[in-house]
C-alpha cells in the first residue's frame, strides 16, 4: 500500500530526487520552479507535497506555550495508558490472585519488548528532530524511513523469543503449576503477536518527532480505549464471546496495539508532511543512519531493559516470602504509573523540543523549556505522594485486595511513593540526555539506581528487616539517581549547553 501511494504521488525515482533537491538547496526562484513544474505534471496533492517546508513552530512557539502543547496531548494519552494498565489488572484481579500474579510475572519480558521498541523510537526521533532543526530534510526522511525497518526486526526478534523462551523465563519465577500457565499463555500471545506495539510506539515517535503530539495523542488513546472495552468481553466471554479469562487480557492488548498501530500509520501518510515515507526508502538499508539512531537508541534500549532485571530479580526476592507480596509489587507498579506516566509524557514532548532547538543552537530557548519542565515533573509527583499516603487502602480495593495483600502493600506504598518528587527531577534532566545524544549518561544512571542500588538493599534489607524493610531499598535507589543526574547534567551543561 505504501509502495502504491508513493508511485501515485511522484513519478521515477531519479526525478523525485531531483526535485527534491531543488526545492531544498536552491533558491526561492528556482523552488518556485519546481512546484510549477510539478503542477504541470501532477495533481494538487503532489505540489502540496513538494512545496518547500515551513518553519516548525519547535523554533518560533513560546516556551511555555509549545511545552504545553507538545507536552499536554502526549500526558493525556499516558493517562489514558495508565488507565488501561489500571484496567487491565482489575479485570484480571477478578478471576483470582495468582491470575493476578502471573501477569506479573509475565511483566519483565514484556518490559523488555516495549524497551526495545521505545528505546529504537527514542534515537529515531532525537536524529529526526535535530535533522528537522538543521533543516537536513533528507536525513529526516531516511531517520523515519529506517526507524519502521528496524520496527520490523524487532518484531521478527521477540516472535522467537515468545516461541523458545516464555517457559523457561517463567518456571524461573514460580513452581506454581496454574500461575505458571496462566504466565506462559499470556506472554507468548503478547510476544507473537506483538507486530502492532512495535508499529504504534514508532507511529507516535515520529509524530512526537516533528510536534504533531496531538496526533500522537489520538493513536496512543484510541488503542487504549479498544483495550479497556475488549478486555471484560474477552476475560469474561460477555456478547458471545468465548470466555478466555487471562488469554482474552492478552488478546485485548494486542488489538488494541493493531488499532493504534494501524490509526499512526493513516496519521503519518495524511498529516505529517515533515517527513515522507516511502516503500522504496525502507527497504534501502542505510548503515549510517541506523548507527546513529542506535547510537541514541541503544544506551535508551538497555536503560529501560535494565527495569526488566529489576522487576525480575524483585519477583525472586518477594516470591520467597509469598505470591501475594509479588501481586503487591505488580498493583503498585500499576498504581504509580497514574502519576509516572503523565511524567514520561511530558517527557515525550520535551524531548524534539530539546533536539530541535539543540539543532537550532539556541540556548535560551532549552534552558526556559527545561526549567519549566522540571517543576512541572515535581508538581506532578507531589500529587502522587499526597494520594499514595491518605488513600492506600482504597487504592488496593480496587483490585480485589485480601486482607493479607492489604497488611503488605499499605504500608509499602507509603514508604515508595517518598521518594517520587526526586523521581520527577530526575525524568527532566533526563530528557536532555536523550535529546543531547547522551543516553549513555541515563544508562549510567539508570544501572546505578536499579542494579547497583535497588536489588541489592532489597536483597540485604529482606534478610535485616524482613518484608516490610524491602521497600526503603526505592528511597536509597532514587536518592542515588538523583546524585548521579546533578553529577551529569552539569556536566553535559558545560561541555554543551554552554557552547551554544
């Protein structure tokens, strides 16, 4: 289909690079030309789409005004995510706790699938935008053309390791023979069918990219929505559908990631005239561009894979005290992204805002948009804590809580959410490492607080304090993070901001 509407909209290969050439290094005269002669030989649509491109509203908005609006679409929709993640656990939670607990268990390769497509879209659009910046438009093209290539193998990648591995990674977890299955069921689905994750997360990157967030918005909440409405009617078998009960949660999600996937794609083609999309474009390799995408990409990719060794190693450390611990830690991980997740999409349109304007070598314009943001992350978490400490009980009823999963988790999100104000910082700053190409500095971060803080106090604190002592080891790790972004970001702001 694309192959058929690029065909439609240009003529050979050689005159569209001939023209395309024109229009962006030439003179005004010489585009004007062009576009003429183009509308002697096409249609309307095809002088539109080879008209010179304007200047992106990244360079010339008010701060505060294009955060807003590149931040606020992209927060909403994370909400709405959120809210499907909520959702979903509820619904889950109603069949009974170790239904409960195999979804969590199922959730670090999961994780892990989503880091890998989220991390590829990361370093797809840090390059797009500060190409855009540049106004280097074939590079733009070739970063958004060679981001849906690798969209491909990252599919083809988990579509063997859903088939060879979701067992063994289980039986890792638990003995526990229906956990186990209900684990296995729900992640080879998720996993085999995972085409349209990955193609909704690169859709809404490019998107977010060129600052059509709004659109992003639309694809992102409209998957989710598909999601929350099929999950009860395939978990239960509601209107004649068979009941499925933790498959038909799987099968939720993967609909409604086609729905998004399948809406981005139409939003790209129609709207976004930043960038063009082609076929022929995707299928010619370019090893230069892919290394910088990954280049970015890669540091984000094992940054968001490391969570996945966390929640991994967690599992194994509550699981030894019981599977209602480990179902505490799956309800809070979906609690707190009400609050995280408007956070990461703030993030999101932070992020083109950043390169662009890194691109467009202004300064004023990133320090105002990164003073803004953060004390928007710090609102934001503040309101998570007040909530976490005056409603924890009710927070847990919503999925069903005993009275056992009560005792543990009440206290255990009142110690974890102190430490989400710092949390919020530390989002902020990030974003600038990622829009700077310095991902590896949130690796750094990242394996700090995890791996080198976070599973280790659990471990040591399990065997001090027992369970209700493991959940100081997330105000330890986030008090590092913390330490270590100041560290970098001043340093990036020396080396970098600085200069410009």
């Amino acid at each position: 289909m694309q192959h058929a509407r690029e065909s439609a909209r240009t003529g050979s290969f050689m005159e569209e690079k001939m023209e395309r050439k024109s229009l962006r290094e030439g003179t005004a005269q010489e585009a004007g030309q062009g576009t003429a002669q183009e509308a002697g030989r096409g249609t309307a649509q095809e002088v539109s789409q080879a008209a010179p491109r304007q200047e992106n509203k990244m360079g010339v908005m008010p701060v505060k005004q294009l955060i807003v609006s590149m931040s606020l679409p992209m927060m909403v929709s994370m909400l709405v995510q959120a809210l499907y993640n909520v959702v979903d656990s509820i619904f889950v939670a109603q069949l009974s706790e170790n239904a409960l607990t195999a979804v969590t268990l199922a959730f670090p390769m999961q994780n892990l699938m989503i880091a890998v497509g989220s991390g590829t879209g990361v370093g797809v659009n840090a390059l797009l935008s500060k190409a855009l910046g540049e106004k280097r438009f074939d590079r733009s093209d070739g970063a958004a053309n060679m981001g849906l290539l690798l969209t491909f193998f990252n599919y083809v990648l988990f579509v063997v390791m859903g088939l060879l591995l979701a067992g063994p990674f289980i039986s890792t977890q638990t003995a526990d023979p229906e956990i186990a299955a209900y684990s296995v069921t729900y992640l080879r689905i998720v996993t085999c069918l995972s085409a349209g994750v990955f193609c909704q997360m690169m859709f809404e990157r490019l998107l977010q990219a060129t600052g059509r967030t709004f659109l992003s918005m639309i694809s992102q909440a409209t998957g989710a929505i598909i999601n929350i409405i099929f999950d009860p009617i395939m978990i239960f078998g509601l209107f004649g559908f068979p009941k499925l009960g933790v498959a038909g949660a799987a099968y939720a999600t993967v609909l409604g990631q086609c729905v998004a996937a399948v809406i981005g794609l139409v939003l790209n083609r129609v709207y976004n005239t930043d960038i063009r999309l082609s076929l022929r474009g995707i299928l010619r390799p370019d090893r230069e561009i892919i290394s910088r995408i990954y280049a970015v990409g890669v540091p984000s990719i094992l940054m968001m894979s490391i969570g996945s060794i966390m929640t991994y190693a967690m599992n194994r450390i509550l699981i030894v005290f019981s599977t209602t611990a480990t179902a505490v830690f799956g309800v809070y991980f979906k609690l707190q992204s009400f609050f995280f997740m408007p956070v990461f999409g703030m993030n999101n349109g932070l992020i083109p805002v950043l390169a662009f304007n890194y691109g467009a070598r202004n300064r004023k314009r990133i320090e105002e948009a990164l003073r803004f943001a953060m004390m928007l992350a710090v609102s934001i978490m503040l309101v998570g804590t007040v909530v976490f400490e005056l409603f924890p009980g009710q927070l847990l009823s919503l999925f069903n809580a005993s009275p056992e999963m009560k005792e543990i988790g009440i206290p255990a999100l009142r110690i974890i959410c102190l430490c989400f104000p710092i949390a919020g910082v530390c989002i902020a700053l990030g974003s600038v490492f990622q829009a700077f190409s310095k991902s590896v500095y949130s690796l750094i971060i990242s394996v700090g607080r995890q791996l080198g803080v976070l599973i280790p106090a659990a471990w040591i604190l399990a065997r001090i304090g027992g369970l209700p002592a493991i959940w100081w080891s997330f105000v330890l790790a986030e008090g590092l993070s913390l330490v270590l972004s100041v560290i970098l970001f001043r340093k990036l702001y020396r080396d970098t901001i600085e200069t410009l």
